[in-house]
C-alpha cells in the first residue's frame, strides 16, 4: 500500500480450476504507477493442461500485457511424469521487453 493515500499500488488475483484430467489457471497483476515506479504494468497469464494417458500431460499458456498491448510470452509443454523420472519438452516465445 502507497504510505500517503493508502491507495493498493499492487494487486495480484490467482484463480485455479480442476476437474478431473483439465485444469485451467490463471493470474492477474497490477502494478500502478507512483514514486517508486516510473511505468504502470497490468499483465495476465492464462493457461490450460490436459493429463491424457496416465502419465502424460499438455500445457498451452500466454501472457498478456494489457498496457502494451502485446503478448509477453506463449507456449506449450509437453511432460512425462513416471514413478523415477520427469521429462519434456516445450516450445517458448518471449518477448521480455515487457516483463515485471
């Protein structure tokens, strides 16, 4: 909170939702511009995964930046989870000159 107006300089909404093999999150930030910081931010990220077969799983997410109005980064994942070992593989594009 701004020690001044006691104004919220920065917000931050998690929502998690899963039901059987889909889950879907997401988050939300804003960061208002005062003394102490010269830009405001406001971004979300959504994302999406799917468990098909046992031990398999399918993430796809994005993240917005709603001042720029621009993705920030995108991408999906794909990950084995046995009983010994964890692998995957994942396709990234950032752009980080927007990110917090």
């Amino acid at each position: 909170m701004d020690q001044v107006n006691y104004r919220n300089d920065v917000n931050q909404v998690f929502a998690n939702f899963k039901y059987k093999k889909l889950e879907l999150t997401s988050d939300y930030l804003l960061i208002r511009k005062n003394i102490n910081n010269a830009k405001e931010r406001e971004q979300a990220t959504f994302s999406g995964s799917f468990d098909f077969y046992d031990q398999w799983f399918v993430k796809a997410f994005f993240t917005r930046d709603f001042v720029e109005k621009r993705n920030i980064q995108r991408g999906i994942e794909i990950t084995r989870k046995g009983c010994c070992s964890n692998f995957g593989f994942s396709i990234i594009e950032r752009n980080p000159s927007s990110l917090t």
